[in-house]
C-alpha cells in the first residue's frame, strides 16, 4: 500500500508542479531558478538529515509511514492548492515552501519505507516477494497520472483540484492503513533482531 499510496501522488506531482506554477501561476522565472536553488540544497541535506534521525533515534518506521505518509499527502495538497494573491513574490515563496514541504515528507516516508523493507525479513525470497508486490502497486497507483488528464484543464483548475483533493484523502487512508498492517512485521521484526 505504501508504493500505491506514493506513486499516486508522486506521479501526479511530477507531472504537473512545473506546468502548474509556470504556465498558471505566472511565476517568474527568477523565481523559479531561484526555488530550484533552494530545493536541491534542500534535497541535499534533508535525505541524509531523515536517514540519520530515523536511525539514530531508532524512530519506528512504521510511526513514519503511518503519520508521515499523510502529512507528505497534505504537502502534495500544498502544491495545488489555489493561489489567492497575483503578486510574484508570494507566488515565488508559495512555489519554494511548497516544493520543500513536498519533498521533505516525501524523503521521510520513502527513506522510511525503504529501509522497512530491507529490515523487515531475513530471507531474501520473502523480501523480493515484497519487493515485487511493492511494484505492481507501485504500477496501479502510476495510473492516477491517466487519469488526471480528464481533469486538466489550465484555465478552470476547479475540477482537477477536487481531484488533488481527493487523491489526497485517498492516498493518506492507504498510509494509514499501510501502518496498520505493517505494525505486526515490525514486531516480528524486533523479535529476529
């Protein structure tokens, strides 16, 4: 559930953040350059920041997953949410925070997950049985992209935020419900260690 659950937002948010902030939003392509900037100095310190505080202060990756998942669902929210003021600046600095939030819970659940599934069986055939189930529904929850093609439209954004809207609300149930489930491996987990 945790790569349907990603990939049904991620997809979208690739497809779209660029288009969305440029083409629709006006932003300037100062400002663009200038998000871009920060986002990979971000990108940069927030992966190895995540990783060490999930393994030096032993955090559940589950915990992660669980709650962590529908915070990134509500960064993916942040993103498409409609923009009230014209004015290039609060675009820009909508445009930067968006896009950090974004991928700041992202690096979160997805270190979170990764690790989670190496650590979650010592036998390789189970972990590549997981790995293979982790992407058929990685591949089912990609086709969301499909989809939002029947909602795009760049001068009525209404239709395709109500189905940001809901890929939102969708995508944080299938973390939660991820969480629940993958509570017992942990356990079980804790007990082979």
């Amino acid at each position: 559930l945790v790569g349907f659950a990603s990939s049904l937002i991620h997809t979208i948010f690739i497809s779209y953040y660029v288009w969305l902030f440029l083409q629709v939003h006006k932003l300037e392509p100062q400002w663009f350059y200038f998000g871009e900037i920060i986002f990979m100095i971000w990108n940069c310190l927030n992966d190895p920041l995540f990783g060490f505080f999930l393994d030096y202060f032993q955090a559940s990756r589950v915990k992660a997953i669980k709650y962590g998942g529908p915070a990134w669902s509500l960064a993916f929210l942040v993103v498409f949410m409609p923009i009230v003021f014209d004015d290039p600046s609060y675009i820009g600095l909508h445009f930067i925070f968006a896009l950090c939030l974004y991928d700041g819970m992202l690096s979160y659940v997805q270190l979170a997950h990764s690790a989670l599934l190496a650590e979650i069986s010592k036998s390789t055939n189970e972990r590549a049985r997981m790995n293979s189930y982790n992407s058929i529904f990685c591949v089912i929850g990609s086709n969301s992209v499909f989809i939002s093609h029947l909602f795009w439209n760049e001068n009525n954004l209404f239709k395709f935020q109500f189905f940001v809207f809901f890929l939102t609300c969708f995508s944080a149930i299938a973390f939660i419900l991820a969480g629940f489930f993958l509570q017992d491996y942990e356990k079980d987990c804790k007990i082979l260690n």
